[in-house]
C-alpha cells in the first residue's frame, strides 16, 4: 500500500525543507516531479511547505518583511495546533537550516544556472540503491533510477534535443514543436514533443517497456517501424537473446520479438501507477516472473542474485514492498511459492 504523506513527517525532512528553500537542485527536482506523478499529494505538500516557511520566518527578525510574511500564514498555523508539542524541536532544526542556506546561497547556484550546466556529452549515473533527478537545459526533468545512466548528446538544445538510455528513467519534458525530444536506447528510440512518460530499458534485460503517463509519444523501431502510444498506455517488449547490443547504431537492434500495448498497472489500493513506484520508494512487483524482476532487486538493494532452478525462476509474483530489507522481501515472497534461499554478504542464492 502506497504510504501517504504526512505533514508531521514533511517538515523535519531535510530534502523537504530544501525543496521550500530552492537551496539543493536534487532535492527541489524531486519534489517537483514527485508532485507530477502524484497529484492527490499537492494538499499536503502546499501545507507543508507553508509551515515550513512560517517557522522560518518565525525564528527570523531581521526585517520587517519576514515578520510580515509569518502573519500572512499565522492563520495555517493556528490551524493546525496539534503540531504545537513538535515546534521548539522543529523550529531548532529549521533555524539550523535556514541559517546554513543564508551562508552556503552566496556560494550555491541557481536553479537557472545549474540548468545551464547540462551541456556537451554528459553523463549521468546512479549506483544501486541511488535514485537521481536532473534538470536539462531546456527545463525537461529527468529522474533516474538505480543503476541507470543518461549522456547527453553534445548539441543537446541547439539543433536537437537526443539523450541516451542505459536504465530507468521517468522523463517529464518540455514542449518544443521544432525540436523533439528523443531517448535512444539499446532496442528503441522513443521520440516526444512534451510529456511525461517512464522507459525501461537496462541493456543486459531481456524486457524493455515505455509507459506514457501524459501526451504522445512515438516508438521508432529497426527498419524505421514505428509505434504510436497514447496516454495509460505502455509498449512492453521481451528482447530477443540473439539481439546484438554491440551494433554501433543500438537504435537499429531488433527489439520486435514479442510486442505489447497494454494499459499501464494501477494499484487499486490507492490508485497510483505501478510503472512510477519507484519514483516514491516503492518496489512493486505485478504479475512477474523471479527472473524477470531479479535485475530490480539486484539494483534495489545492491546485491547479485543467483537463480539455480528454471522452474523457480518462474514463479510469479505479485507484490508491494516499501522498506523492508531483503531477508523480509523473500521470506513475503515464500508465501506463495515453496523456495529456499541463502544469503552470503552481498551475494543470495535461490533454490527449490
């Protein structure tokens, strides 16, 4: 079940407290693109966010204007008395805070400048574990998750916009008629003009999918073969083992082995989209087989897991995991199949 937000929690979260201040790029961008995927949150976060700017304002009084601003929002404030037994441990942390962003803004770029960064071939990687958001120079969003790696085309914003796909990425671009954007992977191109979509495509799996979550976008396929998606809807493609990843041009790999449009998972609980779960620290497993999410348990967790019986490795299963640590992912997972598993270190072995 998707965990809701809680204010209580919102406003002693560093990341939280630095997305109010625009004082750490990764920590707003987050924040940014967590509330486009989920809207139903946007309440809570604008309240939070208020009450962490009237706490700051509260423990400042340097001039007139911040004590203005906290009688513009003394109103929230009184409106949620129940936070009353946390304000002295809250506002020490957020004093501590903003004091900290007073003295490190002279030094930290702007949002707009850390935008202007992105440029020539750069690449972005994510270790196991690790989940990474990036602003583009034209403003699009780009949130990549564990394991995964995005380079940036040297003419990225001038006389095109094309960015290269080793991985897991949710992509919330921005609008520009007369330059698409275009994600190159290992199997496929995925060409869009400004919307918000998800690609899996690890280089070393044998399923690849894009899910569109808002807008269009258009599969380009080997031989120029092409595939319109529209909104809630994903292509899924198993990969053929014989495809071969060391073409010089990765966009003319064969990725037509099987083919599926479908409708994109919703978790009936609270109706978010699977595809984007883990964008919000979620692990959701739907209708899959062990081989075929053993890769986001290896990168989820940072381990190397070994499938020795075939018949195991095709045990389906469906599942919602947030937090907990391997051991009690597997042992969850027994529930509904008899297997035995050994943990060494960083290494786990899996067997009937």
């Amino acid at each position: 079940m998707k965990k809701k937000l809680v204010i209580e929690e919102l406003i002693i979260d560093d990341t939280f407290i630095n997305y109010c201040l625009q004082k750490n790029i990764d920590d707003f961008n987050y924040w940014q693109v967590f509330q486009e995927v989920n809207p139903d949150e946007a309440v809570t976060i604008a309240e939070a966010k208020e009450m962490v700017l009237a706490l700051i304002a509260a423990t400042s009084h340097n001039n007139q204007t911040e004590k203005n601003n906290f009688s513009i929002v003394r109103k929230g404030w009184f409106g949620v008395k129940r936070f009353l037994p946390y304000a002295a441990l809250i506002a020490g942390i957020l004093l501590v805070s903003y004091f900290a962003y007073i003295s490190f803004s002279g030094k930290n770029q702007s949002l707009t400048v850390a935008k202007n960064e992105v440029k020539g071939k750069v690449s972005f990687l994510t270790i196991n574990r690790e989940m990474k958001t990036i602003v583009l120079k034209d403003g699009s969003k780009v949130t990549l998750d564990a394991g995964s790696q995005l380079t940036v085309a040297d003419n990225f914003g001038k006389l095109s916009r094309d960015v290269y796909l080793d991985g897991e990425a949710v992509f919330d671009v921005t609008h520009n008629a007369n330059l698409p954007f275009i994600v190159h992977t290992a199997f496929y191109n995925v060409k869009v003009l400004g919307t918000l979509f998800n690609v899996k495509a690890y280089k070393n799996e044998k399923r690849s999918e894009t899910s569109l979550l808002r807008g269009k976008v258009v599969i380009i396929l080997k031989d120029n073969k092409r595939i319109s998606l529209t909104p809630n809807n994903k292509v899924v493609f198993t990969i053929d083992e014989n495809h071969n990843t060391n073409s010089e041009n990765k966009a003319e790999v064969a990725a037509d082995s099987v083919i599926t449009i479908k409708p994109i998972s919703i978790n009936k609980t609270d109706n978010s989209v699977i595809e984007t779960a883990w964008t919000q620290g979620r692990l959701e497993i739907n209708n899959e087989s062990f081989e075929q999410f053993k890769g986001r348990l290896e990168r989820w967790y940072d381990v190397k897991i070994t499938l020795t019986d075939e018949e195991v490795a095709s045990y389906n299963f469906t599942a919602t995991f947030e937090g907990e640590p391997i051991d009690k992912v597997l042992q969850a997972l027994q529930y509904s199949y008899h297997f035995n598993y050994k943990i060494d270190g960083k290494n786990i072995t899996i067997s009937k």
